[in-house]
C-alpha cells in the first residue's frame, strides 16, 4: 500500500474518530446539564415545600370549616387566648359586684363568647385564607420551575440528538473524502487521469 493510501485511509479515520468523540463530548454535557437542572429543581423544591405543606394544612382547615366543623377555630390559639381572657375579666367584674354565679354574669359569658366566636371566626379564616393562597402561588411558582426543568431537559436532548446527527455526518463526509481521494489516486495510479 502506498504511502497516499495509508495517508487517505489514516484521514478518514481520523475524520470520523474526532467526530465520534464530538458527538461523545455533547452527550456528556448533555446529560451534565440535565442533572444540574434536576439538581436544582429538586433543590428549590426542597426549599418551597414548608410554604407548600404550610398552604396545604390551612386549605383543610378553611375546608373543616365550610363543613361544618369549628374544632380548628375553637382550639386556635388566638381564640382560647382572647376566650380565656375576656372570661377572666368579665368574671372579676362579676366577683367585684359579687354576682360572680348568678344569672347576669351567665349571660354577660354567654353574649361575650357568641360575640367573640363571631368575630375572631373571620379573623382565623382570613388568616387560613392568605397561608392557603401562599400555598397556592408556592405551587404555581413549582410548576414554573418544574417546566423550565422539563424545557431544559428537552434542549438538552435536542442538543444530543443534534450533535450526534452532526457527527455521523461528519463521519459520512470523512469516509467518504477518503474513498474519493483513494479513487482518485486509483485512478490515477492506473494512468486513467489526465
């Protein structure tokens, strides 16, 4: 084998190598980046699921309330604190006129906590209401990143598709140069140049 022969054979076979181990190149930092999207996307996940877990509890207790159910409300800390110290005022006002059992002071209890209940009911569900809409927008805002996550994972794949496509080419266009030249100097060898 001539020595042209050896040198076209060599270049396509270099040719394609170099584009085999381009197409390899991108595929890894293909797959690098979509494991530092999902790195990060699982990250920040991470750090938005107390706002998410947070919106979650209060959208079940608004939902115990429409049903029916005030256990939350009355056990809330806000209201056995405000109960517990009206209560005790209006007791002492009781005890001072020494009426502390009888029936006036039973009834200024009962207005007391029906009045109460009435008002701070609106204020515990306007405090569930903002921590389930902090929930809701956490949850919007997870599903953004978890679209960007999915968009970057796509141009990743594309880019990989596309590179290897790109290297077999290369490797198409390398073997074929060789063939060509090696017919050319066939060819030429055999005296059918000019």
């Amino acid at each position: 084998m001539s020595m042209v022969a050896v040198a076209v054979v060599g270049s396509a076979a270099v040719g394609a190598y170099a584009a085999d181990k381009s197409a390899d190149a991108a595929k890894s930092a293909g797959r690098n980046a979509t494991a530092e999207s999902a790195r990060q996307y699982n990250q920040t996940r991470e750090d938005m699921l107390p706002w998410l877990d947070a919106g979650g509890w209060a959208l079940d207790r608004q939902k115990q309330v429409l049903m029916g159910d005030y256990s939350g409300f009355l056990n809330s800390p806000d209201y056995q604190a405000a109960l517990q110290l009206g209560t005790e005022a209006l007791d002492a006002g009781a005890t001072a006129q020494g009426n502390l059992w009888g029936g006036g002071a039973d009834a200024d209890r009962i207005q007391f906590g029906q009045q109460l209940a009435t008002q701070n009911l609106g204020n515990y569900w306007s405090k569930l209401a903002g921590l389930s809409q902090t929930g809701q927008g956490t949850a919007n805002q997870l599903g953004g990143f978890g679209q960007a996550h999915a968009n970057n994972v796509a141009q990743n794949q594309w880019g990989v598709a596309n590179a290897r496509a790109s290297a077999y080419g290369q490797m198409a266009d390398s073997v074929n140069s060789g063939i060509n030249a090696g017919m050319g100097y066939y060819g030429y060898k055999k005296g059918y140049g000019t």
